[in-house]
C-alpha cells in the first residue's frame, strides 16, 4: 500500500477558514502565558490590535521565541536575576507572514523590508527589586537584509536582550528606528 500525503486545497482551506467564529483585532489579547518557571511574556495593545493583519500564529511564535530568548539569559546571569515580565510592544517583520501573503496576492517571500522589534516589561533581580527593562533593535538600511528571513531583525532584539541579561545588566538600549507600518500590502496613502 503506497502512502499519499494529504493535500488541502486553497479553496478548502478558506472555507475551513471562514467556518471558524470571526473574533476582531481589538478583541485579541492573548493571556499572559508563562513558558518556563522565570519568564511570561504579553503583547502590547498596539502589536494585539494588528495579529489579524500580521497573524495570530506568528505573533504567539514571537512571544515564544522572545521567552526562549529571555529564559536563556536569565540562565547564563550567574543569579543576577530571578524572572521577568516581558512586554512585546512592537515587531516588524522583513518578510510578508502567511497571513499577509495570503491577503495580498502580489506578495511573495522576495519582498522585503526593513524590521525589528521593541520590548518593554521588568526583571526580578536576585535580591527581589522590580526593575523596568527597555530594549529597541531597529534595522535602518534595506541593503543589510540580504537573506533575512521574516523575524530576523526581531529576532537580532531578542538577543540583544538575551546578551544583556546573560552579562547581569538590565536592558536599557535602544537602537534604531522602526520605520514604515510593517504591514506588507497596505496600499500607499
């Protein structure tokens, strides 16, 4: 018996999509989700506003990565710091996500833009102070994304704050500036 793969239209996969209950942006706050013993992280209300438009899925990818992230600084502090609540306040993607492709026809995964992400939150140090965490990486040249793929820049902010946190320093650094909306396919104004 030769085994087929299972193949699911497109057609099939928008009916599929418009049977589930439409639930609004605004509506969108995922909980706090708590990946390891020292690490939650949250969505900013700007960043919840667009998962409709960027994607639910990729949004809670990042917010997984952004604790990874964390969770492993945290591990190589030496004891400097106990947990955090980390806020993802902003994320641009380099490349269009699924749901941006799949709303706009004439992206592709060669388009491209400068990204990055902004975080904001706390840590917990060792002795139990609450200590406001601020962190940015932003890129600004389009010539440096040659082989980004859609969340590398976010991804460069995550470990910017990994390698900070790793070294006991409390993030506090912002680099760069976002521009653009980070929604490929919006229509110039």
């Amino acid at each position: 018996m030769t085994r087929r793969p299972c193949v699911l239209s497109l057609a099939a996969a928008g009916l599929l999509g418009a049977a589930a209950p439409a639930v609004h942006a605004q509506h969108y706050a995922p909980p706090s989700e708590r990946f390891d013993a020292q690490v939650t992280v949250d969505l900013g209300p700007a960043l919840a506003a667009k998962a409709d438009r960027i994607g639910r899925r990729e949004l809670n990818d990042l917010r997984r990565d952004l604790a990874r992230s964390a969770s492993e600084g945290i591990a190589r502090s030496r004891g400097a710091f106990r947990a955090a609540h980390l806020v993802l306040l902003d994320a641009k993607p380099n490349r269009p996500t699924f749901e941006q492709m799949g709303r706009e026809p004439g992206l592709s995964m060669r388009s491209i833009a400068v990204g990055g992400a902004r975080i904001g939150g706390f840590v917990v140090t060792a002795d139990g102070r609450r200590v406001p965490v601020r962190c940015s990486w932003y890129e600004t040249d389009l010539r440096n994304e040659r082989g980004a793929a859609t969340w590398s820049d976010a991804d460069r902010a995550f470990d910017i704050l990994a390698q900070d946190l790793a070294q006991g320093r409390v993030p506090n650094r912002e680099i760069g500036q976002p521009s653009g909306s980070g929604d490929f396919g919006d229509r110039f104004r």
